[in-house]
C-alpha cells in the first residue's frame, strides 16, 4: 500500500534530522584532507563532542536545511522517473522481442541508472549548497 504523501514527508524529515548531525563531519573530513596525527573522526562520540566544543550545538545542524531541501527533491524524482523507464523499457522490451520482460532484471537496473542520474543532475546544486554549509566553519578558519 501506498503512503499518503504527507506522512512520508514527516518520515522522512524524522529520519533526516538526526542523520544529517552524524553526517556532518564526513564532509570536513573529506574537505581537509588525510592528517593521521589530528585524530578527526575516530569515533562519532568524539567528532559530536568537537562540532560543539567548536562551534556550539548549532554547528551540529548546520546544512540540515538544505538537506531537508534536497534530499526529498531527489526521493521525489527519483521515483517517478523510475517507474516512467521501467514501463517505457518494458514496452520497448515486448515490442523488440515480442514478449513480456516480467521482472527483467536489466530493465530494473537501467531504469534504476537513469533515474538516479536524472535526479542527480537537478539536484546535485542542492547537495553542493549542503556540503557548504557544512564545512562553512573550516573554510573561515
């Protein structure tokens, strides 16, 4: 059964909140490079604990906007298109073969592809905005 589109919003901004704070620190890892000696990221306690010894409980927030922004963007994109390919492979399928494609695993796949390229090319200024937002602070020191 389908779910009513506002409950999946409220799942989804539920499940964001939390994960977007534990993922915060991935991108300033990755925007500062390897540096064995400093110790970043050696447990989520410890990264937690650093965001807001450094920049208070708000940095552990921040690029969670633009995540709530994006990321539903995306699932919303995402899904259509991918049902859109899979009936339009799947036609395409049993007019060139003269058959129905069932469960066609490749016809599953490349409607997965296409569909996740598609709505990662509109989406990706969004995710682009967030992993700014997010190591806004290292830029500035």
């Amino acid at each position: 059964l389908p779910k009513p589109p506002l409950l999946s919003l409220d799942s989804n901004v539920a499940t964001k909140i939390p994960s977007s704070i534990l993922s915060k620190k991935n991108p300033q890892i990755r925007a500062q490079g390897p540096n064995p000696g400093s110790g970043i990221g050696q447990g989520i306690v410890r990264s937690l604990r650093e965001i807001v010894a450094v920049e208070g409980i708000r940095g552990t927030f921040r690029g969670l906007g633009a995540t709530l922004l994006a990321v539903p963007a995306f699932w919303g994109m995402y899904f259509p298109l991918y049902e859109e390919c899979k009936t339009r492979l799947g036609g395409w399928y049993e007019a060139r073969y003269d058959r129905e494609p069932g469960s066609s695993v490749l016809i599953h796949m490349t409607s997965a592809i296409l569909s996740g390229a598609a709505a990662d090319l509109v989406c990706n200024p969004m995710f682009v905005i967030r992993t700014r937002m997010q190591t806004e602070s290292l830029h500035l020191s």
